[in-house]
C-alpha cells in the first residue's frame, strides 16, 4: 500500500540553527501539506502545496518557515534559526485532490529537538 | 470561529465493552468531516469521510456516523488491539485543505 514517508525520524538540533525536514509524498497525489503536534496538544495546520505554490498557510507558517518540492519526489519543510518552542512533531501529508474523500493521508513524523 | 471538540479526552473500556466517542463541531459549510486513529509517536491513520447528516460508514468494529452538529464513532465489542488517540477533524469554512483537529479521545482496552 502507497504510504507517506518521512527523514529524519527524529532531528536534534541547537536553537538558531536551521533544518530541513524531507518528506516522499504518494506518488499520485497532487496536494501536499505539513502540521505540527507539540507535545499533548492538537495536531495543528501549517502549509497546503500545490502546483509548486503555497496554496493556503496558517499564522504560524511566518517567515521562519518555507516549504519546496525540490524534485518530483521529494517535499521538505525548512525552519531557519530555531526556537525552543519549535519543537515538535512534524507530520507531511498528502492527499489526490483538494477535498479528497480519501482524506489527507500522513507520514510517520518527525520528532524536532530544539535545544 | 471554526472549532472542533472531542469528548471524553480518555476513555478506559474492557474488552468487549461497547462505547461511542463524540465529535462536535462549529464550522460553516461543512466539506466532509474525517476520522482518524493515531498510535503513540505515530502519525494519524485515516479512517472514514463523512459528508453529510445521516451518512454512515463502517470499518471492522468501528461506525461512524454524522449529524448537523456533531459525529460519533461508535466502537462495538472492542479489543486491546484498538486501543489508540482518535482524533477528529474537518476542513477550515471555506476551504478544503486545512483541517482543523480535535484535541483526540484516548481509548485504553483492557483485556
């Protein structure tokens, strides 16, 4: 079954410093997306992606963060100069089509450290 | 303001003994609400679509059914194996591609 993957699974890194966090979307899917859960909280929206652009983001999406898709695979979220409070869980997902009765389909995560 | 609420935020169960998990939520023109199983340190696994008032879906031991106003998911004769958050969540009004999460219900089966 086509599935969502992840790299790195887990990320330490010191604050201020910068990381990217790699994502394989299925490979038919056209709308990609990352959301973040700290820890005992709800998973919540960062970025929508489509057609090489932002399609919608969320007001913690600021200028600390960008999204690309580098190549026809991969999909990857930057964070520059990292905060403490940025640590978390980041989940990619993708889905066929917007509104897709199959829903939003998730990766594994990565688990971010900020130190 | 587009809000979803899960409740009980933990539900301890005994094998086999039947429950259902409350999803409700305030959102304007409601594109489909979604259910979803997430294990520890794992990401959300999709489970139904539910688009409009009445519709039910099924899966194993699972129904999810859908109202104006909120959606259950019914869980019948459950097993250790189900233990897990379930989480709810619907698209933003206006939109389809963020989904806004409930905070989960924390389901533990005991044998």
């Amino acid at each position: 079954e086509p599935e969502v993957t992840q790299t790195p699974s887990h990320q330490v890194t010191q604050m201020g410093q910068e990381v990217i966090l790699r994502c394989v979307p299925i490979s038919n899917h056209l709308y990609f997306y990352w959301y973040r859960q700290i820890l005992g909280q709800k998973v919540e929206f960062l970025v929508s992606f489509y057609n090489n652009e932002i399609s919608e983001k969320s007001e913690i999406f600021d200028d600390q963060f960008s999204v690309e898709r580098p190549d026809g695979s991969n999909f990857t979220l930057k964070i520059r100069s990292t905060k403490l409070e940025d640590s978390a869980m980041y989940f990619c997902a993708s889905s066929e089509w917007k509104g897709s009765p199959e829903g939003q389909y998730f990766g594994p995560g990565t688990r971010l450290t900020v130190t | 303001e587009d809000q979803v609420t899960q409740s009980p935020e933990a539900l301890r169960l005994q094998e086999g003994e039947s429950s259902s998990l409350n999803c409700s939520y305030t959102v304007s023109g409601l594109r489909g609400l979604f259910w979803y199983r997430q294990d520890p340190g794992k990401g959300p696994e999709f489970l139904f679509t539910l688009y409009s008032a009445g519709e039910e879906k099924e899966k194993e031991r699972l129904k999810a059914t859908l109202t104006k106003k909120e959606s259950f998911l019914h869980i019948t004769a459950p097993k250790p194996e189900d233990s897990a958050t379930y989480l709810c969540a619907v698209p933003f009004s206006g939109g389809y591609n963020k989904l806004i999460f409930g905070a989960g219900t924390r389901l533990a089966v005991h044998p």
